[in-house]
C-alpha cells in the first residue's frame, strides 16, 4: 500500500464533515494558509477545523499539509494523538524531500516513538535531512553515532554531523562537541577547544554546559565555577544543586 493511498484512507477515517467542505471551497494552498493562521493564532478551540484543513489538502500531495497534519496527531492538537497515523503523514512528506519531515519521521524510527524501531531507514532519513541543513538532524544523528546505543558507534561520524550542528549554534550540539574535546574522543583531546564550545552552550541558557564548564574552570578560576553552578542551580540544574551543596 503506497503512502499517498493511506494517506487517503486516515483522511477519510480523520477527517470530519469539514475536510468535504474545505476541499470544495478553498485550494490546497489557500487551505494550508487558513490552517496555518489559525495554528499561529493559537486557537485551540479551531485546531479540528486546522487539521481538517490540512487534512483535505494533504490529500492532493500539498507537503507541508502532509507534515503538518502529522505534527497535530503527533502532538494531539484538534484531533486525538495518534503517532503512528502521523508517522504516515510525515512519510508522504519526506518521500517529496521535506527536511523536517524526514527529521521527525527518522526521528520517531531511530527511538520507536510510537512506531517500530528501524534504524537503518531513521539513518537515511537522518541524511537526508542533515544534508538539506536541518540543525537538529545533524544534531540527532551525530549524538546517535557517539552515544552507539541505537546504531554502531562511530566517532568520526558523530564528530560530523555534531561539529555540522554546531556550526549553527545549537546548544546541545556545543555541548556534545565540547565532551568530545574534553575527553578526547576520536580527536585530539584539548581543554581550550572544550571551554570554549561549553561558553557558547552555557551562554544560550544549557545549564548541563554551565556545569561542564563549571567543572574544568573550578581549579584556575574558583569564582566564574562557583557562579556558573548558580546560574545552573536557578535553572533547576541537579547536578549543580549538588555540587553547590557539597
């Protein structure tokens, strides 16, 4: 059964009296943008009369209705939380190149979130949206490589996709190319290098950063350590509220 046919049939099945009207009143695009506005609205109480939107246009191949669509059964926004119906929304999308759909979708494949686990299609997808520049795919897919828990651990890969991530100044990936540094993993270990990844996380607000920084600073730098740990504790930071209560 092709996406593009299932994606018919959870239409059917989804959709309310208002798919029928909305596909006879309005172009996909024209009912992608109503959607979307009352999505951005915040709305709730026409969040079914979103997905109904999206579902009519989803219908005629619209990609971003496809992903959107499968953002509000994923999430549970106007229609009941289903993540394995959106798992095929997203699939429809990705299958015409939608980076965030392959994201999510590889995503949801790479842990089992709420479909089978497939790690060799999440990689693809993974890829592929990385490829097309998607900060957290890059993201996702170099800390999957590094952590080896759901695919074969391979630094030199994790070094990519995560040094690709941080490039765009994601926290989480400095964070995890700061450990790497730190500990010499699959590079040349190097503390500066380290430091200065954890300042760029910690500044955008990663209390885990703030801690790690936190740590290498405390013998050459005892005070900027003790105030990273508070700024980590106000943040609800664990590890620092331990450590500042030791």
């Amino acid at each position: 059964m092709t996406y593009q046919f299932r994606i018919a049939l959870l239409a059917l099945t989804l959709s309310t009296a208002l798919v029928t009207g909305a596909r006879a009143e309005l172009s996909p695009d024209a009912a992608v943008a109503k959607a979307d506005q009352i999505v951005e609205a915040g709305n709730k109480s026409a969040y079914a009369q979103a997905f109904a939107l999206y579902a009519a246009a989803a219908e005629t191949g619209a990609v971003w209705a496809q992903y959107n669509a499968g953002e509000m059964l994923y999430e549970g926004k106007g229609v009941r939380k289903d993540r394995a119906k959106a798992a095929e929304y997203y699939a429809a999308a990705a299958d015409q190149g939608n980076a965030w759909a392959q994201y999510k979708l590889g995503s949801m494949l790479l842990t089992g979130d709420g479909i089978a686990p497939l790690p060799s299609r999440a990689v693809k997808l993974l890829d592929a949206s990385a490829m097309q520049g998607n900060v957290w795919a890059n993201y996702i897919l170099g800390d999957a490589y590094l952590e080896g828990n759901r695919i074969p651990k391979d630094l030199t890969r994790a070094n990519f996709y995560l040094d690709r991530a941080a490039q765009q100044n994601n926290p989480w990936a400095l964070l995890r190319l700061g450990e790497i540094y730190r500990d010499g993993r699959g590079v040349s270990q190097s503390k500066v290098d380290a430091v200065t990844l954890f300042e760029q996380s910690a500044a955008q607000g990663n209390s885990f950063a703030m801690v790690a920084l936190a740590e290498l600073l405390a013998a050459s730098n005892p005070t900027r350590s003790a105030s990273l740990l508070r700024d980590a504790a106000k943040l609800g930071n664990a590890k620092a509220k331990a450590m500042l209560a030791d």
